[in-house]
C-alpha cells in the first residue's frame, strides 16, 4: 500500500479551524484505491480477512437504493486496516487538531447505490454532529476522515458540510444520519446560520472534518455506486464519559466500563505520537 506523506501547513490548519474542514490533496496511489474498491465487494459478500468477526453483521439492505454502512472494516479487512490505522493519518491529524498523539475511534467501509433515473430519498444522509453519537467520549476535539476512492461530487452523492458549524458546539438532537429529510433538518438546525458548501474530491483525496461539523449529502445520481473508507480518529487520552451517551464502543472497555477509563487498548489502536 502507498501512501503519499503531506506535510500540513499553517494555511492548512487555518482553514480547518475557520471552516471546520479541510481537504487534502490525494493521499492514496491508484493501486490502493482499486485495492479499496475491491475490498468494499469482499466485505460486503462476507469474504473477510482473518478468524475474527465482525463488529456487526454485514446485511445489505432490502432496498437496493439504500446506503449501505459498516463499522470497523479494519476487523476483517487488511486493506482497510492498513488505510485506517496507518501513522500519516494520525500525524495529519495531530497536527490539524494541535494534539500530541492519535487513536483510531472507529472506521466505517460506506456505499452509496447508484439512483440514476429515479426519484429517491434513500441515498440521503442527514445534516449531522458525528459527535452526537460519540458523546460518551471525554472530548469533542474528534476528526472524521472521509476518503473518496472515486472522483466524488454532488452528482454522486457527495457530502456537504456547513461552514464553522463546529463552533456552535454540541448541538441537541443531531445524531440525525438516518434522516433523510435534509430540508427539514435545516431548518431545524440553522438558527438563521447555514452556508453550505461541497466536498468536491478527486480519487484518493480526503476530507478531514470536525466530530462537531454539521454535514450530510443527497443522492447518487451517477451510473456507478459512490465508494468511501472512512477514519473517525480522536486524541490519544481520549477516555470514556458516563451518563451523556452510548454508543458500542463502550462495549471494547470491558464489562464494567468506569467513568474517565481511557480507550487506550487494543480495539483503539494509536496511529501516531510525537
């Protein structure tokens, strides 16, 4: 696998900080993009790498329109493992974020069906906080990875995010991935704020954006499926907060998790540190 080493720069983080997100330049070579796409057909015909299991069981979807997601692919799959897990990811992060070291939180291996010539909601991902399903973690200072293994616009269902959203804190109610009514969650969410802009990426480029960035995307209406690898990373003495949220994770602590018990063991593998 190859990685191609960036080295962000001060304009870099600015942007990060002003806008909530940033967009690398590609990141991956054209082997390990290919190697990516066939992974995602590997995965989601249950042909997995290893003796383990999967966090989840991998079904699709009864509507073939629907989107299909899986977490943590880098439990049954190697080439996602080396994507997700990989020390650029983390030094990148690192520096975007101002932290020292970097852990993975999890991953999520996402399809998005073609709905070329039909009229549909189903490729919607709602206007969202990652954070607001992390919030059994000690801090909001999380980044998603988005990596596209195609060139990935709004014509294939691309994301959008909404500029210096991730300032306005932990929003109330924004765990709304699931829903699919984009115009209604706008309104919702705006409170009079709300410039929306594209993620435009050409294959094997990332965007890096804030675990409190509101983002969402509409349908593919290409011929092809939208293919995404996907990194949530946090920093590396990220520890478990009782009594705000739950979310699987959890589980990987043990029986009994305890309130500021660090995800510091093996199903939170560190990426990188100074």
């Amino acid at each position: 696998m190859a990685f191609i080493p960036y080295e962000v720069t001060d304009t870099d983080k600015q942007t990060f900080e002003r806008d909530g997100y940033w967009i690398s330049p590609k990141l991956i070579d054209d082997d390990t993009i290919e190697k990516l796409r066939q992974a995602h057909e590997r995965i989601w015909s249950s042909d997995f790498d290893g003796d383990g299991y999967p966090m989840h069981d991998v079904r699709l979807p009864d509507n073939k329109l629907a989107l299909r997601k899986h977490d943590n692919g880098w439990w049954i799959n190697d080439e996602v493992r080396h994507v997700v897990t990989h020390p650029e990811l983390g030094r990148m992060t690192a520096e975007l974020l101002g932290e020292s070291a970097i852990r993975l939180w999890h991953d999520q291996v996402i399809y998005k069906p073609s709905a070329a010539g039909e009229e549909t909601q189903l490729g919607n991902v709602g206007w969202h906080q990652d954070y607001a399903f992390w919030r059994c973690s000690n801090t909001t200072s999380m980044v998603t990875v988005w990596i596209a293994l195609q060139d990935t616009d709004l014509h294939n269902g691309g994301m959008r995010t909404i500029l210096g959203s991730h300032k306005w804190g932990v929003v109330e109610g924004s765990d709304t991935f699931f829903n699919q009514d984009l115009d209604g969650l706008q309104a919702k969410f705006s409170k009079g704020e709300w410039q929306d802009e594209p993620c435009i990426l050409k294959a094997g480029q990332a965007s890096f954006h804030h675990g409190l960035t509101f983002h969402g995307s509409g349908p593919n209406f290409s011929e092809q499926p939208r293919l995404s690898v996907v990194a949530h990373l946090m920093p590396g003495n990220t520890s478990y907060m009782k009594g705000k949220g739950r979310h699987d994770n959890v589980r990987l602590l043990g029986p009994r998790p305890y309130d500021g018990q660090p995800f510091n063991n093996e199903y939170f593998p560190l990426l990188y540190s100074k």
